[in-house]
C-alpha cells in the first residue's frame, strides 16, 4: 500500500520587506505500493497578503500549475519516490501595516495515507514566516500654491546733505 508523507518548509522564517521566500514542498511515497491521482493544493491567500507570487511553480514530475491564488499539483507517485515542488515569493517592499507580520501558509495532499489531508494538524504541513512591516515614507508636499509673500519695506534712500551740491 501507498503512504503518502507530505512536507512544506520555507527557506526563511524571518525576512526582510524585499526578501524572496523559497518554498519546497516534498511528497513521498514511502509506503510499498505506487501511488496514483496524488494532488497537493497549496492556498497562497495568507502569503499574498504581504507578497507576489514570483510566478515559477515547477516540480520534479507531475504537473504543477498556479491560478490565483492556489499552486496544484497532480501525479502518480512510485514506492520509495520522493517528488519535489517548488515556488518562490518575494515580500511586499513597503507594507502600511503596524508592527510585524506573519505569512503563513498550509498546504493539503490528498492520496493513500496523506499526513496533509484538509483540516490537518501535522506541523510539517504549514510554514511561517515573520517580516517586520516598512513603513511607506510620506509623499512629498504637492502642493503648488506660493507661500504668502512677507510685507517688505521699501528702502528709503540716505537724504543727501541738506545744501551742499557739486557743481561742475
């Protein structure tokens, strides 16, 4: 019989605004039995909050697709054989939200003996990623009208001595 051991990680479990998460999912079949009709369903809702897919799901047999917002795979997996999918996301640069944030994801395989079925609560099923937000600079002042010109006042040229011109 099959056994299907599902495994997701993430390759930093503290980023910085910019950084490019990896994400590896394993799937193993480490029962006796091939396993066929294998699906992972990955919901990346909670990663794309504060991030972009990079748009390079890719695995090492099967078939892996994105539609937004969840990566799928589908393939038949023999016994002993571990397949491996991949994707990457790179954290939003300027977040307004206070304080730190948390990515967090989950990803469900469903086949013979899966410890990622829906509902799971085997921890090698979710990743975690904390990012501290940065804060968006003010936008420069736009505003176009002059400011109020001060009250100047007019300078008074000196008085020339009283009586006393030149004369040529």
């Amino acid at each position: 019989n099959p056994n299907i051991v599902g495994r997701k990680t993430v390759e930093k479990t503290q980023a910085r605004p910019g950084d490019v998460l990896h994400y590896p999912i394993t799937i193993k079949n480490d029962g006796q039995g091939n396993a066929t009709g294998v699906t992972l369903s990955d919901d990346l809702s909670s990663i794309l909050a504060h991030a972009t897919y990079d748009g390079n799901v890719s695995a090492t047999s099967g078939v892996a697709s994105y539609s937004a917002p969840t990566i799928s795979w589908t393939g038949n997996i023999a016994a002993g054989v571990t397949v491996s999918v991949t994707f990457s996301a790179t954290v939003d640069s300027v977040c307004n939200d206070p304080g730190t944030f948390h990515l967090l994801n989950t990803v469900v395989v469903v086949g013979r003996g899966a410890n990622c079925a829906p509902q799971s609560t085997d921890p090698t099923s979710d990743t975690a990623t904390t990012v501290p937000a940065a804060r968006k600079p003010p936008a420069p002042n736009t505003d176009t009208r002059s400011a109020p010109t001060p009250a100047v006042r007019p300078r008074t040229p000196p008085h020339p001595a009283s009586g006393h011109h030149r004369s040529t």
